[in-house]
C-alpha cells in the first residue's frame, strides 16, 4: 500500500499559474514538457511520489528545459493509486488546486543525471 499522507508531484514552472488555478490537470499539458520529457501525457492521470526524499528522483530526471516546482499532494484516497508499467504511481484523474500547494519553487535542473 501508498502512504498518501506524503505525497508529492515536480511540474515545471511554467505550469506553476495554471496548478495554482485548476490543480493538476494532464489535459492541460502543453506549456513544457513532462519531466521525462514527454511531450504528451504518459498516462491519464498525475504521477506522484511517496515523501519529498523519493520526490528527489523527478528533480534527478528534470527533462522540462528549465526550473521545476514541488508540490504537496493532499487528500487522495490511496485505494486510486495506480502503478504505471515503469513501476511509478499515478492517480488516474485530475487533482483540484486546494489539494495541492507549493513546497518548494524555481529548482534548477540537476547537473549529471
């Protein structure tokens, strides 16, 4: 099982206006690339990570071009989470703005990921 209660999500901060306004939304992906560099989304819904340590391998794999921003993911129930064939978690829906806030903003990529 997930712990939920720490949960996390890395999304450029291009995106930052529109996460603050809608929430985490994959259908409206288009400012930046995904982390890994996707320029569609990989699934059908919002990939988190358990704890902001485990959260430290999105910042690893910034492939967005720029800074990325980390965001707290509240009150998801952790029966919804779903496992990608990657073995990452995702939530497979959208994820309104006051389940969401910023933790931590404008984090350079990574050097020598």
């Amino acid at each position: 099982m997930f712990d939920t209660s720490h949960l996390f999500h890395v999304s450029s901060v291009l995106n930052r206006r529109s996460i603050a306004q809608h929430g985490l939304d994959w259908t409206r992906m288009g400012a930046a690339p995904g982390i890994a560099g996707s320029r569609r989304p990989e699934v059908e819904g919002i990939f988190v990570r358990r704890g902001e340590e485990d959260a430290e391998f999105f910042l690893q794999i910034n492939n967005t071009g720029g800074p990325v921003d980390l965001w707290s993911v509240d009150g998801i129930d952790e029966g919804l989470l779903l496992v990608n064939g990657n073995g990452f978690i995702y939530l497979p829906g959208r994820i309104p703005a006051p389940q969401v806030s910023l933790v931590r903003s404008d984090i350079p990529p990574q050097p020598g990921f």
